[in-house]
C-alpha cells in the first residue's frame, strides 16, 4: 500500500452521506462514486478514450470472465490489465462469486471452493478463494474482491448462517494468499441475507481482519426494494468509519441517492450499459424509451442540460433512427449518455455533501422523477 492512507473521509453531512477519497497505484478516486462495468475488460459499446470523455474514475472488470477468456496468465504476459485495455485509472475486480452463483445447476459449491463448468465450453473448473487471489493479482487490479458465496433470494435462515460462515472462512483464506508487495487492496464482503443479525455477525466477524474496505454483497438478487431498504437502514453502521464502503451490483439511480444517504460509497452495476443497448436512456427525469415511435421526428437533445457527447451533438430522432436499424453507434452513443448522467449524478452528491445539503438534494431528486417533464 501506498505511505498515504488508502482511504479518507473528507466529510459527512447530517444526513449521514459520506464525502470521502481513496488512493491506488493508477490514482486517488473521490466518493461518492460509480464504477462502469467492464466484464471482459472492456465497458460494451466504449472505448477506453471514451470513459476518459466522461470523468469515468474508476472501472471494474471480473475474475470469473477474464479467468476463462482470455485467462489470467495471458494477460499477464501481456503487461496486465491496464496495459491490455489501454486504461490507466484505477480498477476493481470482482472475484467471480456473483457469476459462479449465477450459473445454478452446473456448479457445487465445497469448502475447497466452487466447482463449476464454464458457460463458454463446459470445462470443468474449481475457484478457490486462493485462485481467485492469483487471478486478480495477475491482472493488476487496483482493489480486489474477496471469493465469497452470494445467497440467493429467498433462502432460508439456516442456509444463509452456514453461507456466511463459509464466506467468512474464504475471506480469511483470501487475506492468507495475497502478496502484501502487490500494493493490491483486498475487500470482503459482509453477507446474511436479509436477516438482521446474520449480517451483524458477518460484519463483527470481518472489520476483526485486516481487510482494506468492506462490501455489502447478497443485494440486488431479486429482493423487493423495500427489503434492500430494510439492510441499507443498518448494515452501513456496522461497517467501520474510516475505510470505504461498497454496495456491490446496485443500481438505479433512486438506489444510488438512497444508499448514499445511508452512508455508503462506492457503487457498480450492469443497469446504465445494457439498458442503453436495449434503448433505454436515463435521464434526471426518468427513463427514456427511444424506440418509441414519438421520437421519430422529435429534434431534441435527450436532455438539453446534459453536456455529453450525445446530448451536445445528436436528436432525439437521430438516435431513435439508429437504434431501429440496429447501428452500433446508436448503442455506443447511449451508452456514452447513460454512464455521463450516472457519473455527473454522483459529482452533484459529492457537491451536495460538502455543502451539507444532502437532504434537500435528495427531496429535489425525488421530485423531479415524480413530477418532471413527461419523457
């Protein structure tokens, strides 16, 4: 690690959002903050030139991805990561637990680690928490995930104590691989489900280890909102002051503005990338469907206070055209415009904290979402 602390807290507003900073070896990153999804090293539709065009400070890539495709030890040799796909900011790298847990039936998982066969050529695999280490070392991400078991929703109390418990045992053993002379960070994530005490546990347990920040996992898998609601009005809490605090996968802009003001820090999710590939565009208003057949003459900018690449140079129509005969730079304009209002959206929390006005900017968010300008 680095001489200086890794993480900052700069300032916390009344509200209980936190405005704070953490430092990596490719650059010091200010929270609150999203981080666009790069799966397989690289955020659909963009380049790495075009993440630099929307003051994307930090990206995440997947172990699980890069470990089948192109593999780990390749991209290596290949100087990392970074150097891969030519990005020189900071990267988190996800361990693989959410994607192994996606995969349902054609994985096991054991105290050794997960078993699974892969989805590109059914060859079967073991993840160990140890593996999952090496991989993420040998990409040269900035932050690293611990390997952990994502519990699906519902799952019964008795599952998600021994889920926990596994979690807990693979983070330590994650803590025990790691090469302290990487200068790699190394998170671990609080799990429990929805029950309350199971994530206090979880939590007691971990801030107990030397981990660099803490992630809450095991949201947004399909739980209704107000159950996301009920972890995110505690579990905050449990996790220590001075490190930084990630909600993993989450997610609409409403969930941001709410988990920020809960105290949380760092956010990632696939919504703003994929949703622009399906057409719909985000915007302070609400969504934006631009296949519909209103906008095929409209000549409007998708929103006329937005300062991206999209809004400054292209209409509502001309997107809409694109869109309808599949042009990939449709897709990619889209895209530019919805990771531009998500990463300008946390600029304007950050601003908002450091004024102490969080709350109001959280009523004035909500506001114009209910009652602004038909979309």
């Amino acid at each position: 690690m680095t001489a200086q602390p890794f993480f900052e807290l700069l300032h916390t507003d009344p509200s209980g959002a936190r405005r704070g900073r953490f430092h990596t070896r490719h650059g010091t990153v200010q929270t609150p903050i999203f981080m666009p999804v790069g799966t397989a090293a690289s955020v659909k539709t963009l380049s790495s030139a075009d993440l630099e065009t929307i003051d994307a400070q930090i990206i995440l890539g997947n172990t699980y991805h890069l470990y089948l495709r192109p593999g780990h030890q390749l991209i290596a040799q290949l100087g990392g990561l970074h150097r891969f796909m030519n990005w020189s900011g900071p990267i988190l790298t996800d361990s693989g637990g959410y994607q192994v847990f996606s995969l349902g039936a054609i994985r096991r998982i054991r105290e050794e680690g997960v078993t699974f066969r892969s989805h590109l050529d059914g060859s079967a695999h073991l993840l160990s928490p140890e593996l999952a280490v090496r991989i993420q070392e040998d990409l040269g991400s900035d932050i690293m995930m611990q390997l952990d078991e994502c519990p699906p929703y519902p799952a019964s109390r008795d599952y998600l104590a021994k889920s926990l418990q596994l979690s807990l045992r693979w983070g330590l053993r994650c803590l025990a691989a790691r090469r302290p002379e990487s200068g790699q960070a190394l998170f671990a994530i609080v799990q429990g489900g929805m029950e309350a005490d199971l994530r206090r546990e979880s939590a007691a347990a971990l801030i107990e280890a030397p981990f660099d920040g803490y992630a809450l996992g095991g949201l947004s898998v399909g739980e209704p909102k107000e159950k996301m609601a009920e972890v995110l009005s505690y579990a905050p809490a449990l996790l220590p002051q001075r490190q930084p605090r990630y909600l993993m996968g989450v997610g609409k802009p409403e969930d941001l503005v709410e988990a920020v003001a809960a105290g949380m820090d760092m956010f990632d999710c696939v919504l703003p990338t994929r949703n622009a590939r399906n057409g719909q565009l985000l915007t302070r208003f609400g969504p934006m469907n631009i296949k519909q057949a209103r906008f095929r003459t409209d000549p409007g900018a998708v929103d006329e206070q937005c300062h991206c690449p999209c809004c400054r140079h292209y209409s509502r129509a001309y997107l809409h055209h694109l869109f309808r005969n599949k042009e990939i730079s449709g897709l990619r304009l889209m895209t530019l415009h919805n990771l531009h209002y998500y990463l300008q959206l946390m600029a304007q929390m950050r601003s908002a904290i450091e004024e102490n006005r969080f709350a109001a900017f959280r009523t004035a968010f909500h506001a114009q979402r209910v009652g602004g300008v038909e979309l």
